[in-house]
C-alpha cells in the first residue's frame, strides 16, 4: 500500500488511473471495431477473395515452374 505524503502526489496519481483508464477504454473500442470488421459480410467476402485470389495465383505459377 502506497502511502501519500501530499494532496499533489494523490492528484498525480488520481490522474495517471484516469489516463490508464481512458487508453483502456480506446483499445476496447479499437478491438470491437476490429472484430465487427473482421466479421462483417465484406470482411469476410474480402478475406475468402483475397484467400482464393492467393491460391490461383499461387499455382498458376507452379504450372508454369514445372511445365
């Protein structure tokens, strides 16, 4: 347990767990967007696309390799 010696050190103190508190606050909101984009119908579609997209590419180039 801390112990306070002034009103100035509690203040300062009182103020850094309103900062912590308020960066928590802004990550929270930053990781619910990111799963509402991760899971929305174009983030999906997007993700699956670009999977696919990936595959074609991918194996058109081994056939061109070993042909």
């Amino acid at each position: 347990m801390k112990i306070y010696t002034s009103f100035e050190d509690v203040d300062r103190d009182l103020k850094i767990l309103k900062l912590k508190k308020e960066i928590q606050k802004e990550q929270l909101k930053l990781s619910i967007n990111e799963a509402k984009e991760n899971f929305s119908f174009m983030g999906v579609v997007g993700k699956s696309a670009g999977f696919v997209i990936k595959r074609i590419l991918t194996l058109k180039l081994i056939n061109k390799l070993f042909k």
